[in-house]
C-alpha cells in the first residue's frame, strides 16, 4: 500500500501535465494542419513572418501556397500560414471591434 501512496503524486503531476501542457499543443497542431488543408484560391492569409496576401495557386508537387501580394508573387510552404492572423484579418467587422 505504501507503494502505490509513493506513486500517486508521480502520476497526478503527469496527469495535470498531460491535460495543461500536451493536450492542448495537440489540439492547436490538428487545427493548423486542417487550416492548412482548407485553404482555397482567394483566400486572405498572413504568413508567420507577417507578409500580407492572397492565394493565388497550389503547388502540390511542394507542398507550397503561391501568394500574390503588394511586391508580386511569392511561394510559401503551407506550414508558414498562421492560423491566429488570418483567422484575425477574415474575421466580420464586428468581431474586429472586441
């Protein structure tokens, strides 16, 4: 019985770790990589290095986005779209005033 009683602060500092820290960085990386697969031509989007534009075009072959923006068009690996900026600049008018 002492065993178990030893153990049990171990797990529950796992539990809480697993609930507030894991958990979380998993649902955020699932809801990214469908953001990722959703985009569509026309979209507004902001990479995570700040750079305003629009989707243009796919490339499959590289897994990439092509953008067209105030300099031209650039390509950008999919993963480089934030999902929190661009989710901010698509958001209706009303929820921008928040």
């Amino acid at each position: 019985m002492g065993d178990i009683g030893s153990l049990l602060p171990m797990l529950l500092i796992f539990v809480v770790i697993f609930f507030f820290m894991i958990r979380p960085q998993m649902k955020k990386q699932k809801q990214e990589k469908q953001f990722s697969a959703n985009l569509k031509k026309g979209d507004k989007v902001v990479t995570k290095s700040g750079m305003h534009g629009k989707v243009i075009d796919f490339s499959e072959k590289l897994d990439a986005v092509i953008i067209e923006t105030g300099a031209g068009k650039i390509t950008f690996d999919k993963s480089s779209i934030s999902l929190e900026m661009s989710q901010k600049i698509n958001a209706p008018k009303e929820e921008k005033k928040k």
